[in-house]
C-alpha cells in the first residue's frame, strides 16, 4: 500500500498522528503541541476529514449505525478522499508555505487503510488521487490494542452507546501498520505508556526541526 504522495517542497513541517478511534492521537497531538510551544515553536492543529463531510448524512451513518445499504462506500471514500485534497491544497499548504509547523489530526493514510479494511483492495483511483496530496515530514501510527481504544471510546459520555464494528477495527488497525511500513511511517508501539509515547514524538519531530530540514 505504498502511496506516492507529493515531498513537501515548502519550508513549513507537517506531522500526521493516524490510528483508530480512541488510539491516543489527541493525547499525544495535545503533548507535542505543548512540547513546540516551549521551544518556541507556535505548531498549527488541524483535522481530517473536516467538519462539512463529519456533519454529512452518508458520514454518520457509517460512523454511528450498522445497517449502511443505502450507501456505496465507495462514496463515503471518495468524498473524503476529495476533502483531503481540498483541505491539503488550499489549507495546509499556504500554511507550509509560510513556514508553519501543521499537526494534523488523521490524514490521507485514513483513506486508504478504511477502504481497504472494507475490502476495496483494487481500487486504483485512491493512488493517483494521492500523487496530489503532500507527504507529511513525519507520520505517526498509534499501534494501540483494539480493545483499548474502543473502551476510551466507550468511556466518552457522547460515545458511550456509538455502533463499532468490532471486526473492522481489527481489520483497520493491521492495515494502518502496512501502511507506516510501505511508506515510512513511525509507529508508537501498544506496550509504551503514555509519557515514553510521548517521547519518542518529540524526540523525532525535534529531531527533524534541529537538523534544519523544517522549521514552524
């Protein structure tokens, strides 16, 4: 599943964090912003997709019910998908372009991993709409047990009855791990708590920012 994606040409970083649902992404999103800003680094959050596909009808059904025959998946994902892309080009990349640092909360790596989680393995159209999509400088996989993050999900007072389909987050998270192996991801590892997580983000997005490769 290696995906060709655009270098960022632009002097600005940007850091995606993917993982299922209640992975650890905010938490860990939440320590590396606060990290930067003590360094003086003022980072950029953002999210994937946005809000005006979140909000669609096609969304939330597949997000909060079982029964989803009156939508085509491949809608969903290409809808998505078309929201990442307007989302990279016409606001992480101005940002990127001015030297910003972006955290990205989920990214193009979603697409892929839920469509082929679903079966849709021989799609060829999600590659070349990635060729148009920038490559994050760093790309973060949370490797969290499956039953652990559908209990953080359980455990939020707006999600606690939510439908999850129990084989499909085993599904997304194997397919999450090829992905940080086709193309260069950094996986947190399930067994690491959550300051020696923290850690090994902040020492690779310091690492990549002090060796002057981008700067925020």
């Amino acid at each position: 599943m290696k995906l060709n994606l655009k270098p960022n040409a632009h002097p600005g970083c940007l850091i995606s964090f993917c993982g299922l649902d209640g992975c650890g992404k905010t938490t860990q999103i939440s320590l590396l912003k606060e990290f930067l800003e003590n360094q003086g680094i003022m980072p950029v959050l953002t999210k994937q997709p946005t809000e005006s596909v979140r909000q669609t009808d096609i969304f939330r059904t597949y997000m909060d019910n079982p029964n989803h025959t009156m939508y085509d998946y491949r809608a969903l994902s290409l809808l998505c998908a078309s929201d990442r892309l307007q989302h990279t080009n016409k606001e992480i990349v101005p940002r990127l372009q001015q030297g910003d640092t972006i955290i990205s909360d989920r990214y193009f790596y979603s697409c892929i991993a839920n469509l082929h989680a679903r079966g849709y393995t021989e799609d060829r159209w999600i590659y070349e709409i990635a060729e148009h999509i920038i490559k994050p400088d760093i790309a973060f996989f949370l490797d969290t047990e499956v039953e652990t993050a559908v209990a953080r999900v359980r455990s939020r007072e707006s999600e606690k009855n939510k439908y999850i389909d129990m084989d499909l987050q085993y599904r997304l998270q194997e397919k999450y791990m090829e992905i940080a192996a086709d193309n260069g991801g950094i996986v947190i590892g399930a067994g690491l708590s959550v300051e020696e997580a923290a850690q090994v983000v902040q020492s690779a997005v310091i690492g990549k920012i002090m060796c002057g490769a981008k700067g925020g």
